[in-house]
C-alpha cells in the first residue's frame, strides 16, 4: 500500500501570508496526485490535478509541485476563505488509492 | 449543472446491511468511473472502492474487501455501495465522487453533498 504522509497536521497563519504543506509518498508515484480543500460540513473540492494542473475556476494563489515522493501544495497569499482544511490524495495506483491525513489551515 | 446526490443513509443497528445510492445529473455519466469516500466523525477522507464507467472493473481499499460492493446502473445515472455485516468502525459520511476525466489517473471533480451512516445499537 501507498501511505501519504503530510505535514504539518495543522497550520496557523494570518490572511496575506505564504503557506506551503507538504504530501510525501511511501513509494514513487510519478505526478499522480491531487490536493483538495474541505471546510467544515461540506464535500471536498479539488484544486489541483496531476501534482500542478490548477482546476478550472480555482484562484491562481494556490499552485501545487512536486513529483515522485515529494508535493507541495502552496497557497502566495493566504485569504479568509482559504482557512480549511487541505489533502493530498494520490491514484497512481487505482487497485489501492489513498489520501494523506490532511493539514488545518487555522488563522493566527 | 454536474451533480451527485447520495442518499440511504440512516442509524443501523451492528451486522445489519445498507446500500447507499448516488443519483448522477447534468453529465455523461455512462462515461465516468466513480468512487465512494468515506469520512469518519472528526477524521480524514478514506477512499473506499473505485468503478470503471462501463460496471466491469471494480477495486476496494483493503478495509473495504469482503463486505462492500460498489454497482452502478447506466440506465438509471445510479451508483450504488452495497455494506454488509456494518461494525462501529463504518460510522462515517459517505460520499460519491466522479473521476474527473477519461481514466483512472485523475483527480475526484464532482462530489455529493454526503449520506451519513451511523452504526449502532
């Protein structure tokens, strides 16, 4: 199995700051891998797709890298809506798909 | 508008069975592989199982094998989990979650809104 492992579990900082969390894999997964945002009592939303491709509609502040072991999800400024919590999730391998325990983005 | 909408959740007495249902609108949903993702109260996303667009393929997280089945009905935009023998451990929100292109090597775009399953005496 491929355990995601992402730090830190919880993250505070004030509105305009830079805040990178970090998702790395027990084994190489090439660039599959995706983050997504989740606030309280609602469904994920996924932000970026395949380590770096931003979705559609998703603001240009957040921007993700990384491939093999290592990711970075990075939000340049952080805003009061992008106070959630964050996930990575990795499909390099459909038989057994996982995400990483996730990070808390909490304000300062 | 691309929507999923889970329903059948509810309070289910140990060893007892459920099926979920995910009712699909507003795309194509013959052509999409679709997942379940579950989340514990107070924990993090688990995938669960994961359906190829056409019901043949089906893949399980290990905590998923022998007591989950994922079906879908094309003709009815339907995806289904079916749980049996339910344990405490399965008290979770489930969700359904589309995957976001032509093969498995995406990301989940459309999610529900959730069904909550609640195991318990």
């Amino acid at each position: 199995d491929i355990q995601m492992t992402q730090s830190p579990s919880t993250l505070s900082a004030s509105v305009g700051d830079r805040v990178t969390i970090t998702c790395r894999a027990s084994q190489r997964i090439d660039s599959w891998l995706a983050w997504y945002q989740q606030k309280p009592g609602r469904a994920p939303k996924l932000l970026i797709d395949t380590a770096s491709n931003l979705r559609s509609g998703v603001p240009s502040r957040f921007s993700g890298s990384g491939s093999g072991t290592e990711f970075t999800l990075t939000i340049s400024s952080l805003q009061p809506d992008d106070f959630a919590t964050y996930y990575c999730q990795q499909y390099n391998s459909y038989l057994e798909m996982s995400f990483g325990g996730g990070t808390k983005v909490e304000i300062k | 508008q691309e929507q999923l909408v889970e329903s059948g959740g509810g309070v289910v007495q140990p060893g007892r069975s459920l099926r979920l249902s995910c009712a699909a609108s507003g795309f194509a949903f013959r052509r999409y592989a679709l997942h379940w993702v579950r989340q514990a109260p107070g924990k993090g996303l688990e995938w669960v199982a994961l359906l190829s667009y056409d019901g043949k393929s089906e893949y399980y997280a290990d905590s998923a094998k022998g007591r989950f089945t994922i079906s879908r009905d094309n003709s009815k935009n339907t995806l289904y989990l079916q749980v049996n023998s339910l344990r405490h451990e399965d008290t979770a929100v489930y969700y359904c979650a589309r995957v976001g292109g032509a093969t498995y090597h995406h990301g989940m775009d459309v999610w529900g809104q959730g069904t909550t399953v609640t195991v318990s005496s």
